[in-house]
C-alpha cells in the first residue's frame, strides 16, 4: 500500500519544487509545504483566519469543496482566481497524488 504522494509545487518566482507528502500522518497541504521550508507564511497556523496560506490548484483533481469559512476568507483575500483555495484546508490523502499548486504572491 502507498503510503506518500507526490506533488509538484511552483513558488513565487517560478521554481518547480517536488514534493513528497506522506497520507498517514493527518497533514494538510499547508503543513507540508511548511516542512519544506517554502516561502508561505500560513500566519494563523491552519485555522482558515488569515489566507496567507493561498496557492492556486493548477491540476484537475477533484478536491474537497470548500468550507463556508474558507470560502468567507478567499473572498476578503487579494490575488483570488477561481482555482484559489487555503493550503491549510486541503488535506493530504491519496486521490492527490499528481497534484499541481502555485503559491499566491504574498499580498504584503
């Protein structure tokens, strides 16, 4: 049994960056972006309160709808597209394997 994905991240300046997330360990996207050390600020600490946490998904997996406070907290963001979401409201789990993301640029 698969115990990692991959998932291909592009930053702010456009460097492709490959990561391996493990599925077992309750991770949200967010959080596995952190432990690579890439530039994402997720000032709130994943509770939805903040978006600094923004990536744009580039891939078409079918993700989990979005949360009434993500939604409310995309719509008070800068840089919004209709692929926006909170890294820290993704969970990592096996149908993302594949998965594409672009940080949003930092809005200060």
């Amino acid at each position: 049994m698969k115990t990692d994905i991959n998932i291909t991240l592009i930053d702010r300046i456009g460097k492709t960056h490959q990561l391996i997330a493990p599925i077992d360990m309750g991770l949200n996207l967010m959080e596995v972006i952190k432990l690579y050390e890439l530039p994402i600020k997720a000032t709130c600490g994943g509770m939805a309160l903040c978006a600094t946490c923004q990536i744009y998904v580039e891939s078409a997996h079918n993700l989990a709808l979005k949360t009434e406070d993500e939604e409310a907290m995309l719509d008070e963001a800068y840089f919004v597209e209709a692929n926006s979401r909170l890294s820290c409201q993704i969970q990592v789990n096996a149908q993302l394997d594949g998965l594409k993301i672009r940080i949003a640029p930092e809005c200060f």
